[in-house]
C-alpha cells in the first residue's frame, strides 16, 4: 500500500527515505532575538521523529533586523546563533531526518523600521525603502554567508525562500518591481536578482545541495503568474538548484475570500506543482492540505509532484507518516479550517501557536511552555 508515498528517492546525491518532507512552518518558536530555545528544539526533535525524510526548518534571515519578519525569526546572519544551529540540526539528524535549513530575506514583509524592497510599493499602509545596487550587491553576498554558515552548521541542505511574497519574488514580480535598471523591467531583468543569489550561493558552498522555495502564481491579477514563474523554474534548473518546492500566494492574497476558500480543499496547490513540474527534471515538492495516504499517493503516481509536503498536516499530528504507514488513517488528528485559523491568527498576533486540535493534555502542556 502507498508504494509511492514510500519509496526512496535521491536528492543532489542525498538519499530520501521516503517521499514525505516538513514543509517549512513558522509558528514563533524560536527565542527573542531569533535564537534556538529549547521549545524550538522539542518542536523540530518531534517533528523529525515522525518518520518524514527531510525537515526544512522554517525561514531564517540573512539580514537582520531589516530582512527579518519578526523578532522571533531564526538568525542566520551571525555566527553567534551558530551553537543554537548546530544544536538543532544534530537533534533533527538524530532522529533519522535530512535537516534543511531555510533562508530568508523578508524585504517590504519585514518588521524592520524601514524595511526595504526592489521599489517602493506601499505595503499594509507602509512604505518600502527601494534598493540601490550597492545595497543589493550586499544582500546577495549576505545570503551566500548565511548559506555557508548553514553548512557550516551540520544541516544537510540548504533552501532559498523564493516563496510567500518575500524579497526574492519581489523582484521577480511585475507587480513589486517597477525598477528601471537591470534589475527591473523585462523578465529576464527581474529574475536577475534571484539568479545572482543563486550563483553566490552556490559558489560559496561548492557542492552543498540548494534548493528553492518557489513561487508560482502569487494569486493576484497583476502579479507573478505561471506563464513566467515556469520560465523561472527553467532557469533555476540551469542555475544548479536541487529541488523546487511549488507554492502559491502572498500575505496580500492569502486572505482574499476567493483563496480563503481555495485554501480549505484537499491539495489546493497541487496544480501549481504539476504545471513547473513539466517543466523541469529536478525533484518537485508539492504541498497544501495534503491531509491522506490516498491523495498524497495519488499525486506522486500521476507524476504532479515528486514529494510531499506536510506543514500543519504534520505539526497537527506528527504520528500522520505512521498512522498511513499501518493503514491506521481513522485515528489521524486532521488540521481543518473549521477551527477558525487559530494558529495563523496567533502568528499574526506576534504570538506562539499552538493546535486547538491537539488532545488536551497536549495543548495544556505546549501552552504552558509558550505563555
């Protein structure tokens, strides 16, 4: 049964155990500052004992404060968070799980003061400082020393967020990049930036596998849409990437109505991960409401994807690998929308998630250690 589901395969060299990956999950874990606390240990210890074969840990910055979301994002621009790295990713590594580590620069989504982006383009009643090509040329050496502190720091791969509307899609977008240089303008112009992230990278950490967050369609009518994110996903395939991980939206489309509703069906981002996925001979991690052993199945034999991504799937029960595994799909404690969101509404808030669907004595406990 679920032959697919778990099988292995092998991603730039490193083998897979199965075709289950935690997709990447913020849920303000981590210390004040962006440091490794021990709630965040526990969280990434159980989630890598849950039996999925990579855990790509949520976005860390490459610049802080001005690339950071929040206070409690990770840090990866500082060897002094290099100790908490290292602790986290011997403790995913220990429990039998490939450790990714996600890096990030939020640009106009930062907290920051003054946050600053590819052009000035309000945001949530806010204005973006645009980017010179001095300060560009900066962000991307900060990424390639962010990348190789994450090898540096015993994760196995490390991934490039591409995705959520952060700074790399800004300027991949027509909808966020009105610059009028060479980074701005044509398509070729606006996937320079990302480009140049990629080779940095990649030269600094030599053989290290990098993979990408990927933005598809950002769900917005003047912005990024398929018929030029797959021309994107060409490119990063002949850049060197490992894998792409298809996603869609951003944090001004995801509570439009219409994606609201979109957002409760069983794989709603499926189709994105189909349409790059003929594009491209790279490894393709689809996600979004993967809630069964059957649709999860189903996706990999119909060649929509090539693995599997579970976030709040996972993290709602992290025994759902096992429970599919033994036929046991019945006893799976299932993340759904008719808990009102809670745990996207408590990262909004700046607070600590935890699940209303849990069992009680979990709840109570988790929620003690967060307030």
């Amino acid at each position: 049964m679920y032959t697919h589901l778990f099988s292995e395969l092998k991603v730039s060299g490193i083998t897979l155990k199965n075709r289950l990956t935690m997709a990447p999950l913020y849920l303000g874990y981590a210390g004040e500052g962006g440091t490794v606390s021990s709630l965040l240990l526990d969280h990434y210890r159980l989630m890598a004992k849950s039996g999925v074969a990579m855990i790509v840990v949520e976005n860390a910055t490459v610049d802080h404060p001005t690339g950071s979301g929040s206070d409690r994002t990770l840090r990866a621009d500082t060897d002094d968070n290099a100790d908490g790295l290292k602790k986290l990713s011997t403790t995913i590594r220990q429990e039998g799980a490939v450790a990714c580590l996600q890096i990030n620069h939020a640009g106009r989504f930062a907290g920051a003061n003054e946050p600053v982006a590819p052009s000035a383009v309000e945001t949530f009643g806010r204005m973006p400082k645009a980017l010179s090509t001095t300060e560009i040329r900066t962000i991307v050496n900060r990424y390639a020393d962010a990348a190789l502190r994450v090898k540096n720091t015993g994760f196995d791969m490390v991934e490039l967020h591409g995705g959520t509307g952060y700074l790399l899609a800004q300027f991949l977008s027509p909808r966020t990049n009105k610059r009028a240089d060479a980074y701005g303008g044509s398509f070729e112009n606006r996937q320079r930036f990302a480009l140049e992230v990629v080779a940095a990278v990649k030269d600094k950490v030599g053989d290290f596998p990098v993979g990408y967050r990927f933005l598809a369609d950002e769900w917005l009518p003047d912005g990024l849409q398929l018929n030029e994110s797959v021309r994107f996903a060409r490119s990063l395939e002949s850049a060197g990437i490992a894998y792409l991980s298809v996603m869609g939206g951003t944090y001004e489309s995801f509570f439009l109505p219409d994606i609201v509703k979109k957002s409760e069906e069983n794989g709603y981002m499926v189709d994105l991960a189909a349409a790059v996925k003929k594009q491209v001979n790279i490894p393709v991690i689809t996600a979004g409401r993967i809630s069964t052993g059957s649709l999860a199945e189903s996706i990999l034999e119909d060649k929509k994807a090539d693995l599997i991504g579970l976030a709040r799937v996972l993290w709602a029960d992290p025994e759902w690998p096992e429970k599919v595994k033994q036929g046991k799909e019945l006893d799976i404690v299932h993340c759904s929308p008719d808990c009102g969101d809670t745990c996207t509404k408590l990262v909004m808030k700046k607070k600590a998630a935890f699940c209303v669907k849990w069992p009680h004595d979990k709840m109570k406990q988790w929620k003690d250690r967060i307030e």
